[in-house]
C-alpha cells in the first residue's frame, strides 16, 4: 500500500504514487460565452473600420467620402472659370458712355445741376436734361441724391452711375426708357473723387474670383 492511501481504505480507493491529485474547479461556462461575445465584437470592429479606411481613401459617397473631397478640392466640382465670371458680371453692366443722365438740382444752390452735369459728362456719361427738380422732389431729398429710372436700370444703370456719388438712393418708377434721373440732394457736397469712383467702377465690372480652393 502507498504512503498516500489513508488507512483502512483500498480497492477502487486506492491511492498509488507519491503525489496528491489537485483538484480543479469546473470551468465556469458564462466566462466562456463572455469570452466568445468579446471575440465577435471585436472581430466586427476591426471589420468595420476597415471598411472605412477603403470608403475614405476611394472617394466614397458617405461622410469620409465628401470630407475628402472638400479637403483636396476634388475635381467632381465643376468650377467656372473666373474670367468667364468676370466676363459676364462686365457684360451685364453698361459703360458710362451708354448711360445718358438726367441732372436735376433739389437744393437751393444755385447752378448745382449744370456743374454736375459738366463733371459726369467728362467721366463719359451721356448728358440729357440740366436743371431744377420736379415739385415731388424739391427741397425735398435729404439725401446726397436719388437715382431714378426704371426698374430694369437698379441692377445696370444706376448701378454704374452710383459709383460716382456716394450715399445716393436708388429708387424706380414706370418710365420705359434706360436713361436715369440723377436729382441732387441736401446732402450732396461733390462727386466721388475721380480715383475712387474708378474703383469702385471696375470692382463692380471686374469682381474678384473665389479662392481656389473654397467648395462649390
């Protein structure tokens, strides 16, 4: 009998050997099936995020697609090019030397029309009808002056002829015809400096281009 056999037990009890058995604790079946979910979903993030990695470097149609896209200025835009924006902007307003305006005085200076009158003729405007304002408008404007023609001239016209008079109005009326009416104001002191009114002519004929690389 082995050291190991406590006494007064044998047969199937019999304990051969010089080692104790170890017993071990039954493994617990939740910390396996824990186990198994951790796997699955981290197989299934790996598995995702690769799928972004291929979205984003391929151009694709979801966020990381268009962050791209905006990043690099993707050719998918379909930018126009600046001079034909120019171009077009230049083509929608007329030149002084189409513009004939009318200049009338609503103040009580006397000559005030004329002079100006002299002045817009020698920047190329087209000269009309010198002298007082109609009784709606005299003494009335308190402005520097109104532009006054019909409403096609707001957006050509009188567009063109207030960079020659800063602080006037812009005001319509039903005449038909593309000359504009330029009815001197209170607040008028003088026209725009020659300089300045040259700008402010070519920013509206010849706008800026947009930054190459601003989204569409």
């Amino acid at each position: 009998m082995s050291m190991l056999t406590p006494p007064g037990m044998g047969g199937k009890y019999r304990i051969t050997g010089d080692r104790y058995p170890r017993m071990r604790r039954p493994r617990s079946r939740r910390r396996l099936v824990f186990a198994a979910l951790g796997s699955v979903v981290a197989l299934g993030l790996v598995g995702w995020g690769t799928l972004q990695l291929i979205d984003v470097f391929s151009g694709g149609g979801g966020k990381g697609g268009d962050t791209v896209r905006a990043a690099r200025g993707s050719t998918d835009c379909k930018r126009e090019p600046a001079s034909s924006s120019r171009t077009a902007a230049a083509k929608k307003l007329p030149k002084p030397s189409d513009i004939t305006v009318n200049v009338y005085n609503a103040t009580k200076r006397s000559g005030l029309a004329k002079d100006t009158a002299k002045a817009l003729e020698k920047r190329g405007f087209k000269i009309g009808d010198v002298g007082n304002a109609p009784k709606a408008y005299d003494n009335k404007v308190k402005a520097s002056g109104i532009l006054l023609g019909a409403p096609a001239s707001a957006e050509g016209a009188s567009r063109v002829l207030g960079t020659q008079l800063a602080g006037a109005q812009t005001k319509n009326d039903a005449r038909r015809g593309k000359d504009v009416d330029l009815i001197i104001g209170s607040g008028f002191k003088d026209l725009a400096k020659q300089k300045d009114a040259d700008k402010a002519l070519t920013a509206l004929t010849k706008p800026s281009p947009k930054p190459s690389g601003s989204p569409c």
